[in-house]
C-alpha cells in the first residue's frame, strides 16, 4: 500500500526580495493571476481523499482558488521565527548578525526564541508520518518552508540541505511511499 503525498506551494503574496519571516499576509494580485494561470493543470490533485493546507492566509486562499477546499492543519504551520517575525533577513542580519550566523551554521539553534530548524523538520515530518497508511493520494498547500522541511525529512537529508532547495509559487512535488520511507518525484511550477 502506498500513499501520494502532493504538496503545493501557496501563491506569492510579495516579491521574493520583500519575503519576511513567518509572514501571513494574503495573496498579492501577483499571486491570483499565478494561480488563475496554472489552475486548470492542479485540478485533478482536487480528487484527493484528504486535502490540506498551513494555516497562513495565502496557503488557505491557494488552496480555495485551486477548488481544494482544503483543512487548516496546524502541524503545516511555517517555521516559527520568534521575534523575527515579520522581518526580512537583511533586517535581522543588520540587527544580528552574530545571531543570524549562527541560525544559519547549527540547525539546533533558535536565537530568534522561536522553532529550531531540526524542531521544524521534525514537526513537518511528523505530519507527513501520521497521514493515514493507505492507498490513496492527499494533498497539502503549505509555505515554502514547509515544503522545504518535508523534503529534507522525506530524503533523509542532512539538515543543511534545507538551505538549497528552491521552492517557487505553485511548484508541485509528491511524495511516494509509507511512514518512515518516502520516494520524490517532481513535477513542474510556476517559472
């Protein structure tokens, strides 16, 4: 028996430039265009028996535009930034640049006061591993960094890993397999 895994990137709701920390601001009209542009190819992940999305106001409006009608799980949730939340990373950076340095080198940090990196993965994975073990397909709207985490968990990757995966707007990526054994296949997003 395996499981399908798909998981959605929300829309955009800023340029990646002006992207902050633990942001729950809606879709940008940036964003609705993106997914009135690529809806039409997402429809059949639509027929999932369980569908999700984070709790974020994007990953929710995503998930509605695309005629998911998807659950809230709290456990998609983004990575909890702390008091960085809602700056962007030059902001923290020109603020502390020694606690930045040593977010980004020791993924059991959280100078932020918020979720470690290896906290994140591990709660994102958890989710992944409690889907229920039957044949069937789910799918998930979920911030970047959501996905990010629940490749590095899926891959078994080392944790700085997480740092080179690029997730764009409404990129798509399905994860194959049971608790514990997970498989990767791509598929195309938004360039």
């Amino acid at each position: 028996m395996t499981l399908r895994v798909s998981l959605v990137a929300a829309a955009r709701s800023s340029s990646r430039l002006a992207e902050r920390f633990d942001d729950d601001r809606p879709l940008d009209q940036a964003g609705w265009h993106e997914v009135q542009l690529v809806a039409h190819t997402l429809v059949p992940l639509g027929a999932a028996e369980l569908r999700y999305c984070s709790p974020t106001p994007r990953s929710r409006a995503t998930g509605n535009a695309l005629g998911f009608a998807p659950m809230a799980q709290p456990a998609l949730r983004d990575w909890d930034m702390g008091r960085w939340r809602g700056l962007t990373l030059g902001e923290v950076t020109a603020r502390e640049p020694a606690a930045v340095d040593h977010w980004l080198a020791d993924p059991r940090s959280a100078p932020h006061g918020g979720e470690s990196m290896l906290g994140f993965i591990g709660r994102v994975g958890g989710w992944l591993d409690t889907r229920p073990a039957a044949e069937g397909l789910v799918v998930a709207v979920a911030e970047p960094a959501v996905i990010r985490a629940a490749l590095v968990y899926a891959l078994n990757a080392p944790p700085s890993a997480y740092w080179n995966v690029d997730v764009r707007p409404l990129s798509t990526i399905t994860l194959t397999g049971l608790p514990g054994r997970w498989s990767l296949s791509l598929e195309a997003g938004i360039r």
